[in-house]
C-alpha cells in the first residue's frame, strides 16, 4: 500500500514537473522569425531614431518609433485580455548631462508589465533598445537604420512579449524599450532609478543588444553561439564585502554572474542546439550597454548578445567604400538567429516567472574540519518543496554539483572540503523550477 502511494506521488511529481518543462518547449516553439524580421523592418523604416530625431512626425524619427512600440505592446495586451500594463517612463536631459547629447530632450522609454500572479513585486526584465545611430551620434537627421543595433533586441522583446502572454506567471515579467543608449545608457538609468524609487525587488534584467548578427568581421559566421555578459562582483559592494571576500571567496560570484549561469544552464538544458558563451566582464572591452545602469544600482543584470560582431554595420553612414557595404541595414539581420536568442530570453523569463523564491541569508561553514556547512533562512514561499545545494571546483565556470536536500534550513556536506569548492543555495518550486542559486554572503559564527 505505502508503495503504490509513493508511486502515485512519484507519478503527481513527475507530472507537475513535466508541465513547466512542457511549455517551455512550447514556448521555444512559440517565437516567430517572420514576426520578428516584420518588427525589424518596421523599426529601420522610421529612417532615424536616434534619441534626438523629430518626435512629431507619424512616419520617421524616435516619436514614431515610440509611439509605434508602445501601440504594439497595447495591441498584444487586448489580446490577453489586458494582461499587460504598458506605460511610457521618461526623464528629461539637458546639453549639461553629457558631451554627447546635442539638445536638450526627454528620454522617453516603453515599458509592458505583466504582473505576477503571487509575487507582483517580484520583476524578471527584458530589454532591447528603441534609438539607433549613424556613424556621427550627434546627428539626428540623416539616416539611422540601426536593423541589428538595435532593432533587432527591440523586436525581440515584443515578440517575448507576444508569446509571453498567452500564459500566467508568478513573478511579474517586464518588456522594455529603451531609450538613449547611444548617447550614454540614459534610458537604462531611468528607468532602473524608477524600479528603485518603486522598491520593484528585481530578480534580473537580460539586456538584449544586436541579437541578429551571424556574419562576423573576423570572418566566423555562426548562428549557434551567443555571450552572455556579467561583471564579477557587485560595483555596489561594501568595503567590509570586499574584505571578506578576499579570505572567503566570491571574486566570480557576484549577483549578475548566478543570473548568467542561470542562463546558461536554462539553455543548456532546454535548447542543447546553441552555444551560450558567459563572458566574465561586465560588457565588451570599453564597450557599454543598458544593463550596466541597473548594475550600478546593485541589481542583477547581463547582456545577452550575438557572439561575433560586424563593425562595418554598426555605428555607420550607410554607404560604399573600396567595395565595402556599410551601414545597419536589414540585409545584415539574420532572422532565424534573432528567433533563437528571442526564444533565450523567453524560456528565461519564463523559468523566472515561475520560479520560487530564493533562500535569504546563506551563510557557510567548515574551516579546518572534513565537512562544509550550509546554512540559511527559509523563504515564505509555500511553493518551494525544498532546497538545492549546488558546488563546483573554483576553477570551472558553472555549478558541477548538486544535491536536494529537501525542506531544511541547513545541511552539512560530508566530505566535501570548503576549500576546494565554491558553494550555493538554491530553493526548489513543486512545479520543477528554481530560483537563482545564492551565494553565501557571510560565514557561519561560534
Ligand atoms: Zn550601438
């Protein structure tokens, strides 16, 4: 009797599981190249939008562009029955806020939120980029296609949104068009000053910029591989931080860095065709991008971008030189491979929106002895079946090892030796998903 219990619970288990698994498949399945390139040429076709350009015409400058993005968000929330609230966030800057800014203007940013069902509090975001550039960023007239850079995270942020919202999340989940890019990442500190000013508890920002590019200027062409940026440690960390990790640990470890393993162990596990490659920086070498604004606030986030870039359509007058083709045209999207980091960032959101939440306070122990001690405050959350302790050796970039443990707030590891080892906690949701996995931010004290 007892045995045909535990099956029946075994079979209960595996079938919640397999239903979160089940829709990320669809989900993947879900992304639309055709909606994508459709979205991509709509957004060159405004001709300019760098962030300057005319804001009243109907049919060109960043005003259209704006207003279009914002209509399409609305246009996908009729669809779901008002599942999203879609807003325009702005702030004003002035010649003053930077040398590259050549009037003063609003940056006006599009944001759809899809609220949590039981933590609406709690933001998983997406973001792709609505201004673009030509080869002098302080010309706001001539044109400025910006098909890869970046239409292409913009479209793929709308369509996320588009496959996002025939289903229901717990967490909320946050499409985000973004505005001055160009000119300094001034729509990503806006708005990543309004999540703060609105306490949102942000469990990750994906940045997504140029997603559409195979045909790289060091002559690879690849459509499997895609970076994912993340800086090592919080810019925000305190001195004592800094000080503790020197004797403890935590140098590759920081919150951005869990979010891109999350990433990355998402996609090995769900999409097995692509090649997610973590780069330990914050971004490109002296390159920028809107994610670092919500790093400079503490929050986690990373780029998620192509693996090989193509300079001559980037950042360029389209024109033709010595038999070179320059300029961010449509021609150098490739559609399909938009479609697979759409589908990234999607099956990340949605693990996210599903997931529960983390563990606080996870603190380590085992100096001087042959056993590791974890220890943590469990989270409210009456999802979560359990806990997840994952290991690695400090050389190897993703977690290697793991153990659930079950619902408990602490746990030795016997015979594993905390020196050899980094540590994490991670919680376990009845429906098969986890949260990130925390590191430990203290040790374990007499
Ligand atoms: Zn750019």
């Amino acid at each position: 009797m007892f045995r045909f219990l535990f099956i029946i619970a075994f079979l209960f288990s595996q079938l919640l599981f397999s239903q979160t698994d089940s829709k990320l498949y669809e989900i993947i399945d879900g992304v639309s190249s055709k909606r994508i390139e459709k979205d991509v040429i709509t957004l060159a076709n405004f001709r300019t939008r760098n962030t300057f350009s005319d804001t009243i015409s109907s049919s060109e400058g960043i005003g259209a562009a704006r207003r279009w993005i914002k209509s399409e968000f609305e246009s996908i929330s009729k669809d779901c029955k008002n599942c999203l609230t879609v807003f325009y966030q702005k702030d004003f800057v002035t010649t003053k806020d930077g040398e590259r800014i050549p009037k003063d203007a609003w940056i006006v940013n599009v944001a759809a939120v899809q609220k949590g069902t039981k933590y609406p509090n709690r933001y998983i975001i997406m973001t792709g980029d609505i201004d673009s550039r030509n080869s002098d960023t302080m010309n706001f007239t001539d044109d400025a296609p910006g098909a890869n850079d970046n239409a292409s995270g913009m479209a793929g942020t709308i369509e996320a949104a588009r496959v996002l919202s025939k289903y229901k999340f717990e967490n909320s989940i946050v499409y985000l068009g973004l505005s001055g890019e160009e000119q300094g990442l001034f729509g990503g500190k806006g708005f990543a000053e309004y999540a703060k000013k609105n306490n949102w508890e942000i469990i990750g920002v994906l940045n997504n910029d140029m997603i559409g590019n195979i045909d790289g200027v060091d002559g690879v062409i690849d459509n499997r591989t895609f970076r994912i940026f993340s800086e090592p440690t919080p810019v925000t960390e305190t001195e004592k931080e800094r000080k503790m990790r020197r004797s403890y640990g935590g140098e590759v470890d920081g919150n951005s860095r869990q979010l891109a393993r999350y990433i990355h162990k998402t996609v090995s596990e769900y999409m097995p065709e692509m090649n997610p490659m973590m780069v330990y920086r914050l971004d490109r070498f002296g390159r920028g991008g809107h994610h670092r604004p919500f790093n400079d606030l503490g929050y986690a986030g990373v780029r998620i971008m192509e693996a090989h870039e193509n300079y001559n359509r980037q950042h360029q007058n389209i024109r033709t030189e010595n038999g070179i083709n320059y300029g961010d045209v449509i021609a150098g999207v490739n559609f399909e491979y938009a479609k697979k980091l759409t589908s990234v960032n999607a099956i990340v959101l949605a693990s996210f929106g599903w997931s529960p939440k983390e563990p606080k306070n996870v603190l380590i122990g085992g100096i001087v002895a042959p056993n590791t001690i974890l220890k943590w405050v469990k989270s409210d959350d009456d999802s979560i079946i359990g806990y997840k302790i994952y290991w690695r050796l400090t050389t190897s970039p993703q977690w290697e090892y793991s153990r659930f443990i079950g619902n408990v707030d602490n746990f030795e590891l016997k015979g594993i030796v905390i020196d050899n080892y980094y540590f994490g906690v991670a919680s376990v949701s009845k429906n098969g998903r986890e949260s990130v996995v925390v590191f430990p931010k203290d040790i374990i004290r007499p």
